[in-house]
C-alpha cells in the first residue's frame, strides 16, 4: 500500500508555482493576484481564506481579502463583484461560501466574470470543461487529477466508480475522468443515495473517488484487492480522546480499506492540500491567459 | 417486447405545441419564431433544415429560414449571428451543421446568445445543464427523457449504461440520467472506445442507450432479458435489395436484440422524430421565458 501524499504533491506544486512566480517577476512583470471575498465572520471561512491568503504569500502571488460585514445586501455584493470584475489588476478571484442567506448564491456566482472565476463554479466554466474547452476546472477535481498523475496511476480502461454527484466534486470528477486526457479515458460510473448494490459496483472499481460526506462509509468488504481509493471526505467525528473533542473523518474506514488498496489517500492530507493548490495554478492560468 | 414509438410520440408532442400556440394566438400574441442559419448545399443539411421549417409550419411557429453560400468569410457569418442575437422577433435560432471547413464551428456557436440557443450547444447552456439550472436541452438526449416518461420507464435506482461519449448526446444523457429528475436518479456508466470487457457493463444494465455511430454493434449476446433499449445510431449501410441502395441502420441487432428487450426504439422512427419536436420544445421555452 502507497500513500497518496497530498501535503508532499501540493508543496512541489507550490513551489514550481513559485519558480514560475520567479521567472514572471525577473521579466519585469506584475505578479499574479488572486482576490478573496468574504462575508461575514463565520470561523470554518475565515480559516479557509486565510489559508488561502498565506499559500498565495508563499508562492510570491499579490492578495487581497474583501471582508464584507454579514448583514451586506445582495445588491451592495454583486456591486463588490463588478468591482473585482473590472479591476484589471486582479487576475482571478473569489466568492467564499456559504454566503449568508437572505444573498442568493447562485445569483452571485453567475454574476463573476468567467474569465476570473478560478474557483470554476459559473456555468459557463462547466459547460467549458464538459465540451473539453479552455477553462477552469474546479479545484478539488482539478488536484485528484493531479495527485493521480504524479502518482503515476493509470486511468486509460480502468473501471472507476464515483460515489457521490455533487456539482463541485462528484459530477465533475466523473465527467473529467471519462474524458480524453492524463488521467482520464476511464469506464466510469457515478453512484449516489438511490444506487442499489452498490456494494457490487464498488467490489469490481479499480479506482473509487468516495465524496458523499458519510464519515468511513466505504468499508473494506466493499472493495478490491489493489483498488486505488481517494477519499475527498472531510467530517467532524465527536472524539473524546481528542484535545478537540473531535477527529477528522474521510468517507472511508482508512484502517481496514487501506490493507487492501494500492494507493490511498489520508484524510487529512490527501485531496485537501491539493485543492489550494489548485486554486494557485487556476490563478496563475489566468494571469497567463490575460497576458 | 414492447416498441417505442418516437413517431408517434413525437407527434403526440407537436400537437400539444400546437394547441399551446392556439392559446398564444387566442390571447392575442405573436407566435413563438425559430430561425435556422445554413451554410452552403450539403443535400443532408438541407433536408434536415426543410424538415424543421415544416415543423414550425405544422405546429404553427414562424420561421426563418437563412441560406448563406458555401464561401461566406467566417467574419461574415459571425454578423449574421449577431444579427439573429439582436433580433428580437425571434424567440430562438440555430446553426446547421456542420459548417464549412474554413470556419472555426465553434467560435460560431460561442457567438449565439444563450438565451436563444435552442440547441443547446453553448458552453453556458451545457453547464446550466450540469448544474441543474434553468437551460435549453440538447435536443436529442431531451428527447430520450420524454420518450422514457411518456412509456412510463422507471429509471430511479436503474442501471443504466451509455455507449459514447459524443458532447451532444452520450455525454449529456449520462448527466440527466443520473440526475435528480423524471427519468433521472439512474447509476450511470458511460463507455467509450477505451472501455475493457464492454460486455460485461452491458449484460448488468437495466437500460442501454447506443451512441456511437457504429451500425449493429450491440448485439442479442450482449444484453440482458428484459433490458430497455435506446438506439441513437442511424448509418447508411449498402443494401442492394433497397431501391436507395442503401438501409438506414441503428447501433444495435434491431432483429436480435428485440426479441430480449422489454422495450426498444426502432431505426428509424424511434430517437430520429423526437429531436425536431424537442427543438420546437425548446423554442416554446426560449419564447415562454422572453414573454
């Protein structure tokens, strides 16, 4: 059994990042700027930006933080978007979510120009990277791609099984994967909460990506000998033995399924790292496609 | 073994239009307008563009036709668009293709506004599709939708697998399939060219859906008893018993497999009628939302 090192992968992508940083500066250009806004104080979301803020630091990018009070009205928010839109100087950005609710999101979200959205969630975007165009594909998808290439691992014919049919990860994830691309050309079916049998879909994958949010859901009797398991869950577990309180649990029981996979991802360490990573290189793409 | 019947339901389909048009009239409206732009003389095109202006005429909409010569600059054709875009007599348009070599197809179909693409091709419309949002369906999968739920073909919970990946029917029917809806909720497996053991995805599957242009390729030995068949190829093959020369042929060993199908779509007769109605569907949409 390997481990799909997602902290080691997104640091040597930072750092390439960085290099390229390096060289765009030494060309006597400005350097890529990614914007973050964000509205009201809620704690899961400020530390998310703030990660955000601090790997755009260590890559050598520009950043700005928009903090917008949690009683905005939607009009004076879409208002912060045009703004960001037309401000030249930013070369992507975006909207953290969950917004509060009296905003419409969706709303939001259309409104961001898709030549900035490097979070890849406008429609425009979507039906970008379903019809195989230039586009930004979303973070997390975009660094399971990656993790699976670094690793080497081969997609070209392979059975794989997605579980789960989010817009942000489940449904991309198996649009990518069946496409023509590294890490792509595979059979793959997506399986969801009205699947039956799922156990005898997921017993034949060579290659299961669980994103459900049912913590260790997937269990060893449910898969192969040699299978290869990415785990994009990320729940809170009540864990008394915990200094927290609580332990951070993936969509699969890592310590029995791991005996049996090839690779695997941790949880945490696996598919999180990779996504702010992501949102890095989407950046850096579109501070390219601009200049 | 029961047929479905696209004829038919096609028809069943353009007089419910039809009366919805009465009642615009009755109501004092103008009636919803569909405009078709085709480039050169390709004699395919030009049947398939004549068949949809009878079906306006059938059901009672305006129509446009635009004949362009074969050399028209790029640059030209893109002022045409525009011009359909900011006409606003008309509800929808579409471009037949394929267009001529010369011209880049989809720069053009970028250009069409969204709002009055019919068709369903543009990247925004394709991912309002993705994302569950208000959009125009790609005619021929929307097609296959209403067929499944006019014969009542339970799909929640099916599996369901699509050979093809084309962007305009594997890859969209494998997204509505599984997706929350009406002839929605099915484990879905798309297969493709990279596919191994074919067969063994096939004989598993409650419904088969055939996009791959390749004539009689699904054969009886591949299928389950009781599958439910969808058969979206139509290929000249050379028949010297016909009178043409030629048949049309499907995807699928109509003669063989139908004897195991619960239900099967014939070629032709079966997917071919839908797509038209479905295009005047969308048209009354495209109208319905302007209105």
């Amino acid at each position: 059994m390997q481990i799909l090192d997602g902290r080691k992968t997104s640091n040597d992508l930072k750092e390439e990042i960085a290099l390229e940083v390096l060289s765009i500066k030494k060309a006597g250009n400005k350097t890529p700027h990614l914007a973050a806004i964000i509205v009201g104080n809620d704690g899961a979301s400020q530390t998310y930006v703030a990660s955000k803020v601090k790997a755009c630091k260590r890559v050598g990018f520009q950043s700005t933080l928009v903090e917008l009070p949690e009683n905005i009205t939607e009009k004076k928010l879409l208002q912060e978007i045009d703004i960001l839109n037309n401000n030249n100087a930013i070369d992507g950005f975006i909207v953290q979510l969950p917004l509060p609710k009296h905003i419409n999101e969706q709303k939001v979200l259309m409104l961001v120009n898709p030549d900035k959205d490097v979070d890849g969630f406008h429609p425009t975007n979507v039906g970008r990277m379903v019809l195989d165009l230039p586009c930004f594909l979303p973070a997390t998808p975009f660094g399971i791609l990656e993790l699976l290439e670094r690793y080497n691992i081969k997609t070209s014919g392979k059975n794989v099984v997605v579980l789960g049919r989010s817009h942000i990860v489940g449904r991309p994830m198996s649009i990518l994967m069946s496409q023509k691309r590294n890490a792509g050309n595979a059979t793959v079916t997506v399986c969801h909460s009205r699947t039956k049998n799922l156990k005898e879909f997921t017993l034949s994958a060579d290659i299961i990506i669980a994103a459900i949010g049912i913590p260790e859901f997937l269990k060893a009797n449910m898969v192969k000998e040699g299978v290869v398991v990415i785990d994009v869950g990320i729940t809170r577990v009540d864990d008394a033995t915990k200094k927290k309180g609580y332990r951070l649990a993936g969509d699969v029981d890592y310590v029995h399924v791991s005996k049996k996979a090839a690779f695997i991802t941790p949880v945490p360490g696996g598919v999180g790292p990779m996504t702010i990573a992501m949102l890095l290189k989407n950046t850096l793409l579109a501070f390219q496609r601009k200049n």
